[in-house]
C-alpha cells in the first residue's frame, strides 16, 4: 500500500463513483479500479459496495477513511509549510494538532527549522543594512573627494594627502565587503565534506607571528601542546583564531595569554588578554551582529566565530574575569557528523 492509494480511496469515498473520482484523480478509471482493489486485498476487508451506479464506504470503509484522512491532511500541511520554508516565505508558528506522535515529532522539527531559518533571514536583513550604511559613506567621500580634485581643490590640502583618504575609504569598503561574503559563506556552509584533524599550536603560532609582532603586545604566552588537534575546516578554524588574535591585539595593552585545559567531554583553548573590559551592558549581546565592545572593529567577528563553533558542534563564550578579557573556545572530543 502506497501513499497514492490511500489518496485514491479517499478521494473516491468523497466522490462515491469510479469516473468523477478517477476524472478528479487524473487517472484511468481501470487504474482507480485496480488499485482500489489492491488495497482491499492487502487489508483483508471490503472498503466499498455498489449502490446502483454509485459506490459508497462499508463500515469497515468509514472506520479506516476516519484514521487515514487526518494523516492525509497533516501530511499535506506538512509538505506546504516545507515548500514555504523552502522558498523563505514568512511564515505562522507550526503547530499541528494531532495526537499522532510521529507527526507531532515532526510538527515540532518543522517549528524548529521556522525559528532557525527566520532568525536567519534577519541576520540576513541586519548584514544588508549594515553593509548599505557601511558602504554609502565612503563611496560619498571618494565622490565628493574625486569631484573637488578635478576641480584643482584638494580637501585635504595637498594631492597626496587627499589621495590617500580616498584610499582609506577604499579600503574600508573592500573589508566591508569581506564581512558581507563572509556572513554568506558561513550562513550557507552546513556540510562537512573538507573536515579533517588540524593541528592547533602550528597555526595559532602563524597567525600571531602575522598580526602580533608589529602590536603593542609586548609579552604573547602561548601554553598551547603540539599533539592538540581539532576536527573540523582548516579554513574556518584560521578565521576563528585571525579573529581572536586580533581581538587581543586591538584590545590588549601589553599581555595576550592563549592556553589549554581540558574537561572530560572538550579541549579548552582560553584567550586572555590584559586591555579594558568588555562593558556589562553589552556582554550578554555581545555574539549578535552589530554589536561592538569598543568603537573599533564591525560587530562581526564574534558572530562569525559562534557561528563556525556551532559548525563543529563546539562552543565560544566570554567567561567573567576580575580584570581584562577571557574568552573560552569548547572543542568536543568526539568527532560529531
């Protein structure tokens, strides 16, 4: 028995004959017929009998058209709201009511995948604007900077002087843009096919040779173990770490410390650096987009970094601290698919 025959037999018990039923159906009536029957010879029991030129259910018909038509319509509800969610339509809470626990459990899956692909969207809707802004200020500066140039006027007093704003201003819009393909890449990447045991000592120590020698950071204490390794993208766990070892050099004073612990289940890897705390205010905020603990910096390198700890079923947090900053990466020690 397959799903078109129990939509055959339910359509038929609303039409009461083979040829509008078999007309509704767009099939043959020969095949509505057939696979009528194959139904009730799995089943073992009469669905129908003739009533002149008409059919209608047996007892045994309207008991079983009492079970299957809410399944049938459950499941309809179900395949639209996946069609919804599939072309990002807003959509109503999902709440099927039903004591049917399969479709229940199903229903609740649904709502979770709404929830998440609605958040998602307005993530979405916050880069955009965010991007807009970024964008429209700088390309307004290098117009208006161009603009005065061909006229002999230099803004800034010299040529040079002007030039190099404009470039200033070019280089703001090429990190916006970063940030924004970014946002796309990481929102989109859920599979895990490039997943593969990276080594964390070798690159954490890459990374601050390129961003940390030329910093204020005088006193760098890496207490990282050679054997440590990680499952996941060699890609994403760079940019994880590009993230918070910049972190440490635009926001410490003169110590950055990155050390490893371990729990049962996790390794810890700590980032600790000696610069202002983070405000009270902002802490609990702090992995939205957007959402700065100074004025430097886009607002989106720590959602970028929860984000690719969610990728590797891990977890990234600000841990409370007497004085400077410390954030906590969670590494499983099981490989999850």
């Amino acid at each position: 028995m397959n799903l078109y025959q129990l939509r055959y037999f339910v359509t038929l018990a609303k039409e009461e004959h083979y040829t509008k039923a078999a007309a509704k159906l767009h099939i043959t009536q020969p095949s509505l017929t057939h696979a009528i029957h194959l139904m009730e010879d799995e089943i073992g029991l009469s669905l129908f009998e003739r009533k002149g030129r008409n059919v209608i259910l047996t007892k045994y018909g309207h008991l079983f058209l009492k079970e299957i038509e809410p399944i049938l319509l459950h499941l309809d509800d179900s395949i639209d709201t996946m069609k919804e969610i599939a072309q990002g339509k807003h959509i109503a809470p999902i709440d099927i009511e039903t004591c049917d626990q399969e479709f229940r459990a199903l229903a609740e899956d649904l709502e979770i995948m709404r929830c998440s692909l609605e958040k998602n969207d307005e993530n979405r809707q916050q880069v955009l604007q965010y991007i807009s802004h970024e964008l429209k200020t700088p390309l307004m500066i290098i117009e208006g900077y161009v603009s005065s140039a061909l006229d002999g006027y230099y803004p800034k007093g010299t040529l040079e002087e002007s030039l190099n704003t404009i470039l200033m201003q070019s280089d703001r819009i090429k990190e916006r843009v970063q940030d924004l393909l970014m946002i796309v890449h990481l929102t989109s990447l859920d599979a895990s096919e490039d997943f593969q045991e990276i080594a964390i000592l070798p690159c954490i120590q890459e990374i601050v040779a390129l961003l940390g020698n030329d910093s204020h950071i005088k006193h760098w204490n890496i207490d990282i173990k050679p054997d440590l390794t990680v499952y996941g993208s060699c890609e994403h766990i760079r940019i994880l770490f590009e993230n918070l070892i910049s972190n440490q050099v635009k926001y410490g004073d003169s110590v950055s410390v990155i050390s490893q612990s371990e729990t049962k289940t996790h390794h810890i890897i700590k980032f600790y650096n000696d610069g202002s705390q983070i405000p009270e205010k902002i802490q609990q905020e702090l992995f939205k987009p957007f959402v700065k603990g100074s004025s430097q910096g886009s607002g989106l390198g720590l959602p970028i970094c929860q984000r690719i700890m969610e990728q590797l079923h891990g977890n990234i947090r600000l841990e409370p601290s007497s004085e400077g900053t410390v954030f906590i990466l969670e590494f499983p020690k099981t490989v999850l698919q």
